[in-house]
C-alpha cells in the first residue's frame, strides 16, 4: 500500500522494535496509533513520530485486559478516521525449564503473546477490511520456528503467533487483507538486556522496522507471509 496518510496500530509501542516501528514509519508520512502501558514512554515516541513528520497519537492500556483490546480499533478510527494496519509486536519473555516453572507467569506470558493478540486482531479485523488493501504483522521469534531447552512459555506462544497467522491467512486473503509475521532472532532492546554476547551484532530494533516498511509496500497482488530475521554475525 502506499503509506503516505495511512493509519498503522502499533502495540508494544513504548520502546523497543514497536518504537523503531513508529518512528520508521512516521517517517513515511503515516498516521501512528501507539499502545502500551508506559504513558511516558509513550507519550516520547509519539514526540519523535511528530518530529519526523508522521501524525501519532497514544492510546495506553493494558493489553490482556479484554474491554480495552475490544475498544481500541474503533478508538483509533475515531481519531484517524480509519485503520489501515496493525502490528501486533507486544510481547514479553518469558523462559526456564517446565519443572521449575511459576505457572502463574506462564499464563501471564500466554495471555500478552498470544491470547491479546487474537483478541485485538478479532476487533480490528472489521475495520482493516473496510479498506481495500490492509495488513496485520505479527512478531513471532525465531523461537517460534524451533524449540530449545529452558524455551518454555515462549516459544510455545510465538509457535501459536505463527500457525494462527497461517490460518489468518488463509481465512481472509480474499479480502485483501495480507498478513505476514516476523521471526527475528535476537534484537538488542530492552528484553535482550540479560543475553550475554556483543550486542552490535544483534539485529536492530529499525532492521525490523524496515521488514514491517518492506511488507506494507509489497505490491497488492502477493503477500510476504513469513519473513526470518537472523543476525549476520554470531554474538
Ligand atoms: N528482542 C528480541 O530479541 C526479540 C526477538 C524476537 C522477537 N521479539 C519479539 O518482539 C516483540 C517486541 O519486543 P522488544 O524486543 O521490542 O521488547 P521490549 O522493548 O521489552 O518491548 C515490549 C513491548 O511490549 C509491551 N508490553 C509488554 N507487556 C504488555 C502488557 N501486558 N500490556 C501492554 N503492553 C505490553 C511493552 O510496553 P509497556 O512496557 O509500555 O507495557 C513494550 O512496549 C515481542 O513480541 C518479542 O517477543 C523480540
């Protein structure tokens, strides 16, 4: 689609990938609705959003918390006027072996990964087909194309993030809605900050920022539906 004046909502949009999201595609002339739960932190992207020439506004929730996911789209069609994409990039990490788990924290894992997202893609879904092209992205993880000891909860929900997107797919390309997801391995944001290794050779929060631009822009006739994202070099 072309982006100039199209509206994209973001979660996860206070730092990290969804903040670089924000800021590249502010940067294209698009309409930016961020969501999150840091206002502050919130309320700073949507400052550089406007810096660099891009309309942003925040719309802060807590996004297990059905009443707002069911709320938000028709919230930002009423202050863009429409809705165009989503980017579903919220997510927390959340790993260790089974037999050590809290499992308290592996639901809260399940419900940000995985159960808000079908819930806030559910709402969207009838405003995104008002238009004649539209898109979802879905973060997944590498970890959501393979398992590894002590993945636990994570991987699981980023393997859920990636068949529901397959079927999303399936369901609604008539429509003309692509839907595509991204498995990047690691990114040096704020979640990485325990990993061990030269962060200069993780992947950036704007290389996936530039996989979301490069989808949203591929021609209406086809869809990038998954799109691996590794670092070049070993850290
Ligand atoms: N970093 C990596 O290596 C990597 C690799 C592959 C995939 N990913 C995925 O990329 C996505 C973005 O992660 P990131 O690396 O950018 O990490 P991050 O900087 O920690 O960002 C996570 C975002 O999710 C939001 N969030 C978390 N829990 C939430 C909740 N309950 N309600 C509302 N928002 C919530 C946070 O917002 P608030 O703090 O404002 O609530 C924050 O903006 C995640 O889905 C992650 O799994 C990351």
């Amino acid at each position: 689609m072309e982006l100039k004046n199209k509206v994209i909502l973001i979660t996860g949009a206070s730092g990290g990938i969804g903040a670089a999201a924000a800021q590249r595609l502010a940067g294209r002339g698009m309409s930016i609705a961020l969501a999150g739960r840091n206002i502050k932190k919130l309320e700073s992207v949507a400052e550089d959003c406007r810096t660099l020439g891009g309309v942003a506004e925040i719309f802060p929730g807590e996004i297990t918390d059905e009443n707002y996911t069911s709320g938000l789209p028709h919230a930002v069609k009423e202050r863009f006027g429409g809705l165009h994409a989503l980017f579903n990039n919220a997510g927390v990490f959340e790993t260790g072996a089974f037999d050590q788990a809290d499992i308290s924290r592996w639901d809260d894992a399940l419900d940000v990964n995985f159960r808000s997202l079908l819930h806030l893609t559910k709402a969207a879904i009838p405003y995104l087909l008002e238009n004649g092209e539209s898109a979802v992205i879905n973060l997944s993880s590498i970890a959501g194309r393979m398992t590894f000891g002590g993945g636990g909860i994570y991987s699981a929900t980023k393997h859920a993030v990636h068949a529901f997107s397959g079927c999303l797919f399936e369901d609604l390309r008539d429509r003309g809605l692509k839907v595509s997801t991204i498995y990047p391995g690691f990114v040096d944001t704020g979640m990485t900050s325990g990993v061990a290794g030269d962060r200069s050779h993780m992947i950036q929060p704007d290389d996936v920022a530039r996989t979301l631009e490069f989808v949203l822009e591929f021609p209406s006739n086809a869809c990038p539906t998954e799109i691996v994202i590794r670092p070049q070099f070993p850290l």
